[in-house]
C-alpha cells in the first residue's frame, strides 16, 4: 500500500480546511494547524501555551474528556466523533463536529483531533425550520383552501379555509382513504380523480417543484352539499400543494347570465340597457324591430334619438326624479322611429346594481302599444302628420299634390308648388335651443295657415322646410305676389321666451304643367327654384326656369371636369399685393385661387368653389392652395418684401375638420414661420358656425397664424361671437369701398367697422381700391390698410415677385 512520506503528511494537514490540533495526554495543546489557529482565532505560538478546558469551557471540558477517554477501551486504531461546541478568543462559541484517535506518535499517548466547523449549516438548518414554520402560518392563514401532502398521499397540513369551504374538520381528512369517499362518492369519479393526484405526484420532478393544468372536479361537502372547484396542484419530491378554487357561484351566474342574454334576445319587448350618463350601451334584435334603428346606430346615444317632442321638459325631469326617488319609473312615451313616425310604447326603466350594491346601469324594457292605444282614424292622423306643428307631412302632401296634378290635367288648369326654406332658422336654433327652434317652427306654421286660404295645402317636410300647394293658378304675377305677401307674414318678429326673433324665408316655385307634370318632378324643381332665391340674397321667391334644370346640369359637368382638374394641374395661384396706403409700402398679399380649363378657359372662383364645396372636394383643393401660397411666399418674407401672406380657407374645411392638418402641413413643408400666414374665413360661415369656428380657429391661433374676417359687412355678426373669436383683421368687403367717397350709407358702415375694430382691437384692411379717392376716403377714416386694382391686380408668383421688388410703381 502507498505509504505517505512525512513532509507530504505534514503539508496536507498544514493546508487542511478543517482545523487539527494534537493534545497529551495531560490534554495540553502540543499542535495546532493553521485552520484551526485561524478559526479558534489564537496564533499557532498562543495555541502551545493552552490546554483543551481553555477551549470547552465549563460542562464542555467534562463532556469532551469523558468521550475522548472512552478510546481506551477500544482498539488502538479507532476513532470517536462527537459535536460539541468550542470557545473562540473572543468569546463566541463555535459548533464543530469533532473526530478523536489515540495518538502513539508523543509518549505515552496523546490525542489528534480533527474539528469540522458546522456553524454555517446549524445556521442554514435553523432557517430552514423558520422559514417551514412560516410556510406553515401562511398556508393556514391563507384565504384560499389548501392542502398539503405528502409523497404517499397523507395529509399533511389542512388549513381553515379549506375547512369553511367544504365543512371537513382535521379528523375528516386526517386519513386520506377514509376522505377520498365522502368528497368523491361516485366510485369512478373518485378512481379518476385519485390517478390524476397520483400520476401528477408520481411524475413530479424530484428537483424542481412542477404544477399541473388546474382540473374541474365536484368535490361533496360535508352537509352533502356539491361545490364545483378548480383544483391545482404544484409538486417538490416530498410535497404537494393542493389549492381548491370555488367557482360554484361564478359556473352559475355565467349560466344565468347566458340564460338572460337568450331571454333578451327573444323577447318581444324592446330592451335598452344606458349607464348612469344615459348612454345606451347595448339594445336586444326586438328595440330594432320596434324603432328601426340598429344597434350600431344608437351605442353611445342618449335615448332622446327617440324622443318624438311631444313631451314637455317637465315630463323627462319628473321620469328622472321617479327613478331616482323611487328606484323605477313606469309609463307611457311617445317616440319616434327612425322613418319618423310617431308611436306609443309603454316604458318601464329600473335601475342594476352590482354584487356591492352599487347601482351600474339602467334597463328600460318597452312594447309598441300604439295599434292598442290608438283607433284607425288617429292612427291614420299620426302617419300623415307633421307631430310638431300637426301639418300634413311630406306623404300626405305628395297624395294631395297627385290628386291636384290629376284635376288640373282633367280641367287644363295649372297648380302651384311653393317650396319655402327659412333663414336663418339654424342661427335661432343653436342660439336659443332645440326646443325654442321648435316653438319657432309652430308660430312660423301658424302664421302661414293664417295668411293662406281654406283650400291651399300647407306641409312641413321636416327640420325648416315647408311646402304649399296651391290650385287654380291664374297668371304668374298674381301667385308672385301671393307668395311675397306670405313672405312679408314672416316679417314681424317673433317672440320667443320674451325675446324678439326675425327670420325670413326664401321661396321656390314651380308650376304644372309648365315645370313638370308628375308631382314628384314639380317638387323637385320647386326645391331648385328655392336655392335660386337663396343665391339672390334669401327673403325673396324665384320662379323656376329651365335654365335652372341647365344649371343643375351645367354644375354636375363642371364637377366632373373639377375631379379631374387637380390631377391635370389645372390650376394656379395668383397673388394681389395688400399696401400700408400712408407709408405707401407693401405689407402682404392674398393669394387667390384660378383654374384654367383646358377647353372652358378661366373659370371663376365664384362659380367652381361653391361647387367644390358640395363635392367634397374643397379639402385637397384648399390644401394645394395652402401649400403652393406658402412655399411661393416663403421667399418673400425672408427677404422682408411684406410681411404676411393671406390664404383664403372656406368653411366647409372648417367643417370637416381638415383645415389644421392643411395649415400645419403647409408651414412644415414650405418652413414658412406660422406668424407671417394669415387666414380669411367669411363673415357668413363664421356667424352661422360661431361655435365650431371659434374651437377651430383657437386651435389654429394658438400655433401663432393670424385670421382675418372676410367679407366683413356682408352677413351679419353677432358682436358677442366677434369678441371671442380669435380674429386679429377685418376685411371690408368691396361692395362698401366701391361707393364709399360718393354714397352716405356706406360710407356710414365703413366708419362704423373701423370703429368697430377699433374697440375690439383689430386691424382693418379694405378691398377693392380702384381710385384715389375711395383710397382718400378710407385714410381719412383711419383705416390704413388695402388692396385692389388701384394698387395692383393679381399677379402670377412670378409677376408678384418683380412687383414686390419695385414699391415706386405704387401710386402716390
Ligand atoms: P335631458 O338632458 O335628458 O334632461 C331631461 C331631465 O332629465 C332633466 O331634468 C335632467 O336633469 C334629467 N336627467 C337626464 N339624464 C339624467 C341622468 N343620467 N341622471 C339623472 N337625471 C338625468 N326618453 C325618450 O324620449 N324615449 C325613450 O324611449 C327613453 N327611454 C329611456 C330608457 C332608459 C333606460 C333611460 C335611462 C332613459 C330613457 N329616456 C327616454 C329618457 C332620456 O334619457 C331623456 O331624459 C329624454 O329623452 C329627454 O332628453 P333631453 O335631451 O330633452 O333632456
């Protein structure tokens, strides 16, 4: 056998981790290797000088000898090994485990002791018991119901809410065999369950602690009671954790709920189910059935889309008190369906709460009563009248006009249609309310009932329309003077809540058989003859003509011919300097949209814009604009040649909510600063959409671009919308210039405006300056600012820029 040499002995005992030291057999220290001076914390010269007692002191030293004494008795070779703990120099105590053999090497005898320190893992066996402990309290404070087992299926730990859940005491489950039959009874269900327990505790790996998919069982209580649990399971080599989650309740409610959603979406009735803001949020197939409109089309309405307005305020605030007072409200309501027709439904609204008791939701259930409700007669009124004003509606009127075209064929006479619009309605309406809008509309129907005869038929079509149908017509003149002396009935004002109200109203006419021989054909031509009076300034009546029939033809080829003028690069800028007159310099100019066909020539702006607005076509139109003006003026202005380039924008980009992106595209692509852009919007847009105007130009202000008022003078602003509107300039509209230095009136109106602008600190800028002295009349009224021929036409990005170059062409 391999014998070890002495050095070699001596180095690995030197060098070993565990600490070794040689004591006589007067249990002196004779030795002791470095690990053992390192950990007993002494120096190898101070270990020679002590004796073991100085290392188990007190009951130690005794335990220690009486152990190491013991070897005596037994053979020479063997050994002893005990744990004991030691005293280190600085006084804390050192678990070891401690080997002895008898030593022959010193005479008589002496001892060597091998001492393996165990502090650490006493350490780590301590915290391990902590840390079960405090697994344990865990899992029986915790709330959800679980089980521990262990490798061979006994129950190990069961805590209390596994306990309430399912009713077993610890004596129940404490022997598992005896439990698996009360919780599974069926003996196949129990084997089933049983080998899934068992294959997942087999298979589990002995390292890692795996967990298996959570399975569905029926666990029985212990009142007999079935619960419908999800049990999971996660395993160590030892241990299983096996947690039981409830969904006996949740399985039920889905079911009931499942059921309830089948309910609803076969009954009868109609269902509307809003928020507490009275937002519907889900309505069943039968509510469709009933109102005509889809779901889709009424998600996030309120359920006024419904509401036919033959209920007063007083109505809804009282249904709202009921339901709030006393939990529901129950009662009849008249509504409307999406064709317009008017129908009575009986309504109960009750409110939902949820499992706290919170209140989430409101259900209002509903049957179409109105056949039950009504006789054949009312029936038949509902369905022909207008439910405001109780006129005939547009059904009623269209079998009136058939049977008046049949007589006036049989008794070759003529009939009249007169199709009236009114002004203004929507100023009133949005000013004072829909409800004052309808109150209007009834005291405009009564006066014109008032000022027609017996046989005339007055309708409304809907929202400010109206129709009259007259028979017997003579001559021309005496049906245009009819019609004015209808018009001039509308003219006093109107009350409404104590305020006074005008509106006006532009008529159409057409006439059988001369402008159509079928009613519908009668109608529609009279609806063109009424956007002809509208054109001619409002509160006036046209006749229609064939040449309206032309026009309408005319502007359906000119919007053809615009859908392709864009592509084909048909169009261009030109720009009309604007002049500071008294410092006889440029200031800035209005770029102004031409479009050159290549059959038709220049056509107006007039004319193709209006077009373009109904077409849909004003956005890319306006943005091209946009963009051409300010990449042409960006030079312009760097060169300090004016100062500001204006752009006409129309209301209908206002309206499709374009015009930002347009304005923030145009500035980035050309790197045009937002303070040298200026935007002209028109007096009429802006009044008629004050509110939407003011949103939209505040955006578009805030960026830093100015806006001037277009046309100032022509519409009519409400000085209220003109102080909050972010305006920086009024432009006086030509039509007051060209007259100005002879005619008093507008020379009263241009003194006015700069006034005007004056007070509400705007600048004012005129247009259409043709000579000196309208130029004269307008410095002298204080307003500074112009443009027009007098100065310059409107010249080609290329013209303007030589212009621009010379301000001694500028007359003096
Ligand atoms: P509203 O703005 O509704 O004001 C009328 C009164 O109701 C005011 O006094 C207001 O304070 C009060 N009110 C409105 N909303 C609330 C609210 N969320 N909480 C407390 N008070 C409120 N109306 C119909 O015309 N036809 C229907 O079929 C119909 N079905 C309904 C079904 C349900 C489930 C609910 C909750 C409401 C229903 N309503 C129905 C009532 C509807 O919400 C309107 O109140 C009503 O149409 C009048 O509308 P409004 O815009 O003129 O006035």
């Amino acid at each position: 056998m391999f014998k070890l040499g002495e050095s070699a002995a001596s180095t690995i005992i030197e060098s070993s981790y565990d600490g070794i030291f040689i004591l006589d057999q007067a249990f002196h220290l004779i030795y002791g290797n470095p690990s053992f001076c390192q950990s007993s914390g002494y120096s190898c010269k101070e270990i020679l000088t002590m004796q073991a007692a100085d290392f188990f002191p007190d009951v130690g030293i005794g335990k220690f000898k009486e152990k190491v004494e013991s070897l005596h008795d037994k053979p020479s070779d063997s050994s002893i090994e005990f744990s004991l703990e030691y005293q280190k120099k600085d006084g804390a105590l050192y678990a070891a485990q401690i080997q002895v053999r008898l030593f022959h090497d010193i005479k008589p005898y002496g001892y060597i002791c091998i001492a393996r320190d165990f502090t650490k893992k006493l350490h780590a066996e301590r915290l391990q018991q902590r840390e079960d402990e405090r697994f344990r309290e865990l899992v029986t404070a915790s709330p959800a119901a679980m089980l521990i087992v262990d490798s061979d299926m006994n129950i190990k730990l069961m805590n209390s809410a596994f306990s309430s859940l399912f009713g077993y005491t610890i004596e129940d489950v404490w022997n598992i065999e005896s439990w698996w039959p009360k919780a599974y009874p069926d003996e196949r269900y129990r084997q089933k369950v049983k080998s899934i327990w068992a294959d997942h505790i087999a298979d589990s790996d002995k390292k890692h602690c795996t967990s298996i998919e959570p399975i569905m069982v029926d666990i029985t209580c212990a009142d007999g009671s079935v619960k419908k649990v999800e049990v999971q399971m996660g395993s160590t080599s030892d241990y299983s954790l096996v947690l039981f989650n409830d969904l006996t309740e949740r399985i039920s409610m889905d079911n009931r709920d499942r059921r309830s959603a089948a309910v609803i979406e076969h009954i009868n009735q109609g269902v509307m189910i809003t928020d507490l803001d009275a937002s519907i949020v889900a309505v069943n197939p039968s509510f469709t059935t009933i109102t005509e409109y889809s779901e889709e089309e009424v998600l996030g309405k309120k359920p006024s889309i419904l509401s036919s307005g033959r209920h007063d305020r007083f109505f809804y605030q009282h249904l709202w008190e009921r339901l709030q007072e006393d939990g529901s409200w129950q009662g009849e309501v008249w509504n409307r369906r999406k064709s317009g027709e008017v129908f009575v439904e009986n309504l109960t609204i009750t409110p939902v709460f949820d499992e706290n008791g919170v209140k989430i939701n409101y259900v209002g259930l509903f049957t179409d009563i109105t056949q039950a409700k009504l006789s054949e007669e009312e029936l038949h009124h509902l369905a022909h009248h207008d439910v405001l004003t109780d006129l005939p509606n547009r059904l009623l009127f269209n079998t009136h006009l058939k049977q008046a075209v049949a007589r006036a064929s049989r008794m070759n006479s003529r009939v009249g249609v007169l199709f009236l619009d009114l002004d203004r309605f929507k100023i009133v309406n949005d000013s004072f309310g829909h409800q004052a809008g309808d109150e209007l509309l009834i005291q405009v129907a009564k006066r014109l009932r008032q000022a027609l005869r017996d046989e005339d038929v007055l309708a409304r079509l809907g929202g400010d329309e109206f129709v009259i149908l007259v028979e017997g017509v003579d001559d021309e003149e005496r049906l245009g003077a009819f019609t004015q002396r209808l018009i001039d009935s509308l003219a006093a004002p109107f009350t409404l809540r104590g305020q006074e109200v005008f509106i006006g109203t532009s008529v159409g006419i057409s006439i059988y058989p001369g402008d159509g021989k079928q009613a519908d054909i009668l109608m529609r031509n009279a609806d063109s003859a009424m956007y002809q009076a509208k054109e001619r300034g409002r509160n006036n009546y046209q006749f229609y003509t064939k040449k309206l029939t032309e026009a309408a033809f005319e502007r359906l080829m000119m919007e053809m011919e615009l859908r392709k003028a864009l592509a084909a690069d048909e169009f261009s800028v030109v720009y009309q300097p604007q002049v500071q007159m008294k410092e006889n310099r440029f200031i800035g100019c209005e770029a102004l949209i031409r479009w050159t066909h290549p059959k038709m020539g220049q056509i107006s702006p007039d004319k193709f814009i209006p077009i373009a607005e109904e077409a849909g076509l004003i956005a890319p139109i306006g943005d091209w604009v946009m963009h051409r003006a300010c990449r042409d003026a960006k030079g312009w202005i760097d060169e300090g040649l004016i100062d500001r380039i204006s752009v006409n924008v129309s209301g209908f980009q206002v309206q499709q909510g374009t015009l930002l992106n347009t304005v923030n595209g145009a500035l980035l692509a050309s790197g045009l600063k937002a303070e040298h852009l200026e935007l002209e919007i028109t007096e009429t847009f802006i009044m008629e959409h004050a509110e939407e105007a003011i949103k939209t130009l505040e955006k578009i202000r805030k960026l830093g671009v100015y806006i001037a008022i277009d046309d100032f003078g022509t519409g009519y602003s409400s000085l209220c919308y003109l102080k909050r509107l972010p305006v920086h300039t009024l432009k006086i509209d030509r039509e007051f210039v060209s007259d100005a230095a002879e005619d008093t009136d507008d020379a009263a109106i241009i003194r006015a405006i700069v006034a005007l602008a004056q007070t509400l600190g705007l600048e004012v800028l005129a247009e259409g300056v043709e000579n000196l002295e309208q130029q004269d009349f307008l410095v002298k009224e204080s307003c500074y600012k112009a443009q027009g021929y007098f100065y310059s036409r409107p010249l080609s990005a290329e013209e303007c820029n030589n212009a621009l170059r010379q301000p001694g062409i500028l007359p003096e």
